[in-house]
C-alpha cells in the first residue's frame, strides 16, 4: 500500500521545453531583412541622450527666428520642432531604460519559480523518504509475530 503518489504539474514539462527566450523577429527577403536592419539601427541611434542632444541644438539654432516671428511662431516652435524632435529621442531613452527594467524583473521572476519549483520537487523527495519509512514501518509492525524457538 502506497501512501502517496506524485502527481507532476502539466506546467513542469512545459516549463522545460519552453523557457524565456529573447524574441528576435525575422523577416522573409532580402529586402524585408534591410528594412529590418535599417529600422534598428535608427532605432538604436536616435534613442540615445547624444541624438537628443543633437536635435536639441538643431532646434536651438532656429529659435531666434521663431522669437522674431511673434507669439504663434513660437508656440509653433516649441510643439512642431522642440518637443517632437528633442523629446522623441529623450522618450526613447527612457522607454530603453524601463524595457530593460522590465526585462530584469521578468527573468528574476522566472528565475524566482525555478527556485520555488526546485525546493518544491526536494520537499516532494523528502516526503516520499518519509512515505517510504514509515510504509516499512507499518509493514513491519502487521507482519505476522514469529514464534519464539522451542515454543
């Protein structure tokens, strides 16, 4: 008699075939593979502080002309050349930095099951021990008692 058995969670096997993988997007073609390339590397150059830096002074450069144009030419200005030009890199950067934050706790979370499943599987061992023990006792104490020799 058993008194317990284990029962895997469906989660275990799919766990082990399928852990947390950076997705990187293929594109079919030759053409589709470029614009790809071409994309990131955009990417990657105008989400940093120094293209933010860059359009800033960019945008600097015409504000004497936008201060001489009167009020409408200003705010004009600061909507359509300071703020979509600067703030687009600076948002960037700052989307970079809470992805990878994001990132970072995603594989602590992962890494956090993997623990919490491992020290799960070692108590399950660890009862399946004591199962075993206590089934010989149990078998030991109704076997039937020996007859003393000579009785």
């Amino acid at each position: 008699m058993k008194v317990y058995q284990h029962k895997p969670h469906p989660q275990i096997e799919l766990r082990k075939k399928r852990a947390p993988k950076p997705k990187k997007v293929v594109k079919e073609g030759p053409v589709a593979r470029f614009n790809s390339f071409l994309g990131e590397k955009i990417t990657e150059g105008v989400g940093t502080m120094w293209c933010a830096y860059a359009f800033a002074l960019i945008a600097l450069i015409s504000l004497p002309e936008a201060i001489h144009g009167g009020t409408s030419a200003l705010i004009s200005w600061i909507a359509q050349t300071f703020l979509q030009l600067v703030l687009l890199s600076i948002i960037m950067v700052g989307q970079k930095v809470e992805g990878a934050a994001a990132d970072t706790r995603a594989d602590d979370t992962y890494n956090d099951a993997e623990a919490i499943l491992y020290e799960a599987l070692e108590i399950q061992k660890h009862l399946q021990a004591q199962d075993e023990l206590l089934q010989g006792l149990i078998d030991s104490y109704q076997a039937p008692a020996k007859p003393a020799p000579g009785a």
